[in-house]
C-alpha cells in the first residue's frame, strides 16, 4: 500500500503543478536520458601512434603502417578519418598504426624522402615499401590480411632510412629548417632586412667554411705527414746544399768584384796570392783617382 500510497502522492503533487514548469521537467528529463544513453561505458584509447625523431627506431621491428601528414594538406585531413578507423583494427590483425607529422618533424620528411602528401609506408621487420592503393578502410584491411605488400618492391638498402645516405639527408633537413627559423627570427622578431639576413647567414657560411678547411688540413697533416720530412738524411741535406748555395753565391760576387776592377776580367792566377795582391792594387788605385777627382 505505501508504494501506490507515494505514486497517488507524486500523481497529485505533479497535477498540481502548471503546465510550463511541467514542460520544463519534462524536457530536462529528456536530455538527460539521452545523454546518459549516448555516453560509452568505457572510452577506448586510441590505438594511432606518433612516430617522431626519438623514436622512429621503433619501427625497425614489427609490422607497421605509417602516414606522412600535414595539417594544412587537404587530401590528409580527408584521409585521417578513415586512417583513425583502420588505426582501431590494428591490434586485432597484429600491425601498429603510426602518423608523422612532417611539418613538426622535418628529419623524418628526409629520412622517408617525403615528395608528396600524404604517403604511406608499410614496414615488416626493417624493410620498407611504399604503398601505392586506394585510401580507403577496406583497401589498407585487405593489403594486410591478404599480404598484398609481398608483391611490392621494397626500398633499396642504400635509400633506407637508417642508411648513411638517408641519416645525412636528415641532418640537412633538420639544419635548413634550424636556418629558416633563424631567417624567421632575424626579420620578423628583431626587424633586420631580408637582405641583412642573408649578408648574415654568407658571413657564417664563409667563416665556418674556413675553420672547417683549417681543421682539415690539420688532421690530414697529423695523420699523413710529408715524408721528406720523416727522412733522418733530410735536414743533413738541407745545409749541405744551402752551404753549396751560399759558396756559389761568394763565387758569382767576388766574379762582380773582378768585373769592376778590371775590364778584362778576372785575371789567371800565376801563384799563390796573386789575385787577391792584384785585386788589393787595382782598389787602392780607384780610391785614390777618386779622391784626386
């Protein structure tokens, strides 16, 4: 009897009531019931991986899935819907689902020689291919269960991403967008013209070059010195023919002395101390005509 005694209570209590504040509760009630029945038990997280430059080595190992994206691309926003689907399957057929986003990571968009957007790689084990189907749920579902990717070529070893070639490509990618924030920086934050900014960035590429150069040939001096140096007869040879040089340099001079003195020339020696005796003479002869002059 109590509970059909307080429903006749509530009955009359809501009878009683006007009709708008009726219609208010009965709308606020309403919204309630549907946003309650619309609310999942539990908020599945995301199974989309981020791939970045601390951690693209993850993908070495496994069976992966990656897009190349850029927010300001519209084929990539049409496509993240359907890539966000196929991101939830991925546990289920046992491949990871990953995205770069090549505008924040500019050293992967080398590495990966990203030259459209968006693409897709798919990995198995460290070797990579390009995936050139249809964009759709179905299609990326199908290249996995059906092993579609079997019959493409994969990437050259010389053009993977952990190659020498592709390791440096990254490091110029990440040193042109280092130089175009600087650019950045220099003409937007401190008001520098465009035309500084580049006189700048010659004067720092003209005096890098030349410490780069000057390290250079240090080490190559260091680690192949010239062997005439090595040689232990080098500096004995040296003297003995800067001697022979100095000896033949006394000759030509003393020659230069005879010329003057004499117009015929350096006489023939007739014994010991004749020349120098006949040089003395002849000099002591100019002094004193000289003198009388």
């Amino acid at each position: 009897m109590a509970p059909l005694l307080d429903y006749k209570i509530g009955d009359a209590m809501l009878s009683s009531l006007p009709l708008r504040s009726k219609s208010i509760i009965l709308t606020c009630s309403l919204i309630l019931v549907i946003y309650l029945t619309s609310q999942p038990a539990l908020a599945k997280p995301s199974s989309l991986k981020e791939i970045t430059d601390g951690n693209w080595e993850d993908i070495l190992a496994g069976e992966w899935m990656i897009e190349f994206f850029a927010p300001w691309c519209p084929a990539c926003q049409q496509l993240q819907p359907m890539w966000n689907e196929f991101a939830d399957w991925g546990e289920d057929m046992g491949v990871n689902i990953a995205k770069v986003d090549v505008t924040e990571q500019p050293g992967l968009s080398g590495r990966f020689i990203i030259t459209s957007l968006p693409t897709i790689y798919h990995c198995k084990d460290g070797v990579f291919r390009r995936y050139q189907g249809a964009r759709t749920k179905d299609e990326f579902l199908s290249f996995i269960d059906e092993k579609k990717w079997q019959g493409i070529e994969p990437v050259s070893s010389w053009f993977g991403p952990s190659s020498f070639m592709m390791n440096t490509m990254s490091a110029l990618f990440k040193l042109s967008m280092f130089i175009r924030r600087c650019h950045n920086y220099l003409t937007e934050q401190l008001g520098i013209p465009v035309w500084g900014s580049y006189i700048i960035f010659g004067l720092a590429t003209l005096f890098s070059g030349l410490a780069l150069g000057l390290i250079l040939v240090f080490i190559a001096d260091f680690v192949f010195p010239s062997r005439r140096f090595n040689s232990p007869n080098y500096y004995q040879k040296k003297q003995t023919m800067e001697q022979a040089r100095l000896i033949q340099q006394l000759e030509e001079e003393q020659e230069e002395v005879w010329r003057r003195v004499s117009p015929v020339g350096r006489p023939e020696a007739r014994g010991p101390g004749y020349p120098e005796e006949v040089l003395r003479k002849r000099v002591v002869g100019n002094r004193e005509e000289e003198e009388d002059s």
